[in-house]
C-alpha cells in the first residue's frame, strides 16, 4: 500500500498549527487521561519498547523505570515539546522524526509497542499498524488507544 503524502502533509501541517496550543487546549481532558495512562504504562514490561505519535510527551511521565524507550512523531513542532519535556523530567528517551506508515527501524526491532490517540489521526491507521506488526516482535504486544 503507498502511502498518500497529502494527507500525510495535511496532518503534519494541522499537528505544527496547533502544537504551541496543544497542551493547553487538552488540559481538561487530561484530567481523565491521566489514570488510565498510567495504567496502560503499568502493563508494558518488556525493555526495548517503540511509542508512536509521541505529541508533546504526554506518556513521559509514565515510562517505567530501565526501559530504552524510542518514541517518534510526524510533527517536528510536537517533537520539540516533547524534547523540552524529556528535558524537564529527565526521562532517558530516543526521541526522533517519523511517520508510523513507514517506519525507519528493522524488522523485529522492539519488544512491545505503543500508541495513544493516534490512530485517530494518522492518515492511514491501517498501514500504520502493519508497520508495528513488522518491526515488533512476534510475542511482543502494541498497546492502542
Ligand atoms: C492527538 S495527538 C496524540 C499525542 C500523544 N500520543 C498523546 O497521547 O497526547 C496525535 C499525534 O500523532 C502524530 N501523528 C499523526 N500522524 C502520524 C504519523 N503518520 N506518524 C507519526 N505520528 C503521527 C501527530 O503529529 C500528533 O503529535
């Protein structure tokens, strides 16, 4: 399946828009996403762990302790609020430029993967997740939302 670069772009270019907003636009909802994110990260144990759609970092605050997390994001303006956030916690993670439809990583390459209010947007979710289904393990699990 190709990937469609316009909607790909459309994305990117609504995610840049909105990323000096994004924290704050979510702050109500963040309130119930909270708990249930911390749950969710409770039930990653495998070490070498892919999140996808990173945002702003939002799940940082939840990362288990000794993971080696790498976490990508299509919007270099969400990346950035991530990396300050990375910054802030001190949380040890691989932060880099991408797009889950056509990931840059080898077949097998993570234990266990995760995405949280991505797939909501990610051009198509489909691909995306064929990606994940390639470059994580067979025994490993992809945790969604
Ligand atoms: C609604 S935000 C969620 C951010 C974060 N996961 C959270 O829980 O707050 C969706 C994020 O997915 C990213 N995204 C959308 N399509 C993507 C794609 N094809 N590949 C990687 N990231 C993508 C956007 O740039 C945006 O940062």
């Amino acid at each position: 399946m190709a990937i469609n670069t316009n909607a790909t772009e459309r994305t990117r270019a609504r995610y840049e828009r909105i990323a000096p907003l994004y924290d704050c636009i979510e702050t109500l909802a963040e309130r119930r996403h909270r708990l249930w994110r911390k749950r969710l990260w409770s039930l990653v144990e495998d070490p070498r762990v892919l999140e996808v759609g990173v945002g702003t970092g939002k799940n940082m605050s939840y990362y288990p302790e000794g993971m080696e997390i790498t976490a990508i994001d299509l919007t270099p303006g969400m990346l950035e609020r991530a990396r300050k956030r990375a910054k802030a916690l001190n949380v040890s993670v691989d932060l880099r430029l991408g797009d889950v439809q056509a990931l840059d990583f080898l077949d097998n390459r993570f234990d266990d993967a995760v995405a949280t209010f991505v797939f909501c947007s990610a051009p198509d979710p489909l691909l995306g997740l064929q990606e994940l289904e390639r470059v994580v393990k067979p025994e490993g699990d992809t945790y969604e939302r």
